[in-house]
C-alpha cells in the first residue's frame, strides 16, 4: 500500500470511517458510552476481540462518570501507520488517545510469550487480556481529555505527565507492572534532585520504568488522600480555570508543588509501610543510616 493511498485513508478516518468493506462500522453501546470500531483494513479476527474486549475495558470508565461523547477505535494494519497518524515516533507503544479516538495498531501482530506461540487458544486468551488493559488505559485518557474540555487538540501540554499516566494506570489497574514504592523510595536516595513529579516527561523518555511507577503511586496517593471526587473536580476545575495548577488547588486545597513534597516524604519516610516499619524507617532517617534529605512533616498513609 502506497504512503499516498495510506494518506488518503487517514484523512477520511479524521472526517469520517476509515473502514475498508462494504458495511458500515460497528457501534458497541456499554454502560460507559457509545464506542464505534472502524478499520483501516477490516479484519474478523480482530473485529471479534474487540467485540468482546470493549465492554469489559470500558466498564472501568463508571469510576469517573462514563464518557462524554462517542469515542471511535480505529485499528490500523501496523506500528508503522500508527506513527504515521499520530505523526510522531512511538517507540514500544501500540494505541494513542485523543478526545474522540484511540488509535490502535491491529493486535494481530502483536507478540505473545514463547509459550504460547504454538498454542492457539492459550495465545487468544492472552491477547484479549493485553487488548482489554491497554483499552482500559486508552480509554481513561480519551475521557480524562473530554472531561477537561478545549481545547479540541489533546490537552497533554495542560494536563501533567504523572496525572495523565497515572489516571490510567490505575483505572487499569497496572500497579504490578511499575516499580512500587520501595523501589522508587531506593532510586530517589540515588537521584536526590530529581523531582519524580515534575521532571515525567524526561524520565518518561530517560527511565519509562521510574516515570510511570512515579506516575502510578502519586495518583493512587492522591486518591487515597483526597478520594475520586476530588480527581473529578480536577478535571471539571479545568473547564473554567487557567490550568492545572490553579484546577488542583480549588480541588484538593494545596499546591501542586505541596503535593509534590508531600508525596515524596511519603516515598522517603516510606509511608507505605505498616506503622511501627514506617517510624522504623523515619528513626534510621533521622541517623543518617538511609532516606533523604528531607526533615520535617509527617508520613501520610
């Protein structure tokens, strides 16, 4: 297929279906919204998994409140196009969200554990789980970016790293997959003026691993703290607000950056820990045996 042929096919997915075939696209309606499957090259295979993958993986949307208007899932043939839609390269990545679209490249194609290779049916059991997470995560974004409002554009420049990420890490539930506290508490005794919060983006590119576990724990820390309502009011905030910042202090009532420092005492005075192993950890602190440099405040849990 021709990069011009393929031009034209991404164009009529921006306005319209991209579907090749002679019926029109599927309409799934879940308990979260209307979500509309199209192809660039429709393929049975695939159209059956995601029949059966979108309803679970948009039922993790209830949480905050279902989407706001139809999202379409256009699957293209490969990672190639993907980045050709996306218009930028995407490394180990295989779907990309916006308001009304998640793009996703055909999980056809995508690799299964040795194990499984030649076994049909356990590699089919193990695909519908990869597509259904990564759906759940897509999909969180798509709504996180409705719920914010304009602009049209993904606001991923409004919205930061470990908030974004976050939100759908946990909506999936992929905390497994991340380096959990005690791993982040150990690298940030190695990396002291890095701040996990702030600097997403560049460790997203520099250290994905510590990026997204830092992004994974600060929202459920966040949660935890000032419950779901709170990440709802966030997005609201942002429809009126100037931004970010001023969204999240209306909502939580502190500071991103407090937040920030509070979340990280919560990593080095490790808050995660049962009482009596977090005081254990805050006393060798205080000996200079291990922890940061910080020295006031309070381990939440």
């Amino acid at each position: 297929m021709t990069r011009a042929l393929l031009a034209a096919l991404f164009l009529a997915g921006a306005l319209g279906c991209a579907t090749v075939r002679g019926s029109d696209p599927a309409v799934i309606q879940t308990d979260a919204g209307e979500i509309r499957l199209e192809f660039v090259e429709w393929h049975e295979e695939t159209s059956d998994l995601l029949q059966q993958a979108v309803p679970e993986a948009a039922a993790v949307l209830g949480r905050w409140g279902g989407l706001r208007d139809p999202v379409r899932i256009t699957v293209v043939n490969s990672h190639w196009e993907l980045e050709e839609m996306v218009g930028r390269p995407l490394p180990g990545i295989s779907a990309w969200a916006r308001r009304g679209q998640v793009l996703l490249s055909d999980p056809r194609w995508w690799p299964v554990p040795p194990h499984a290779q030649h076994d049909p049916a356990l590699a089919a059991v193990i695909r519908r789980t990869q597509v259904t997470g990564l759906l759940k995560h897509e999909l969180t974004h798509s709504l996180m970016f409705q719920r914010a409002g304009d602009p049209k554009a993904d606001p991923r420049d409004r919205i930061p790293f470990w908030f974004r990420e976050g939100m759908a890490t946990v909506t999936a539930r992929e905390g497994s997959q991340w380096p959990p506290p005690e791993s982040l508490s150990q690298w940030l005794v190695k990396n002291p003026d890095v701040d996990l919060l702030r600097d997403g983006v560049k460790l997203a590119r520099t250290d994905p691993r510590i990026a997204y576990g830092a992004a994974y724990n600060a929202f459920d820390f966040l949660v935890r703290r000032y419950g779901d309502a709170t990440v709802l009011r966030i997005l609201d905030g942002m429809r009126v607000r100037e931004g970010f910042p001023d969204a999240f202090r209306d909502a939580a009532g502190v500071s991103v950056e407090s937040f920030g420092t509070d979340f990280r005492r919560y990593l080095s005075w490790r808050g995660f820990l049962p009482a009596s192993l977090s005081y254990l950890a805050f006393s060798c602190l205080q000996l200079g045996t291990s922890g940061s440099d910080d020295s006031a405040g309070s381990a939440p849990r």
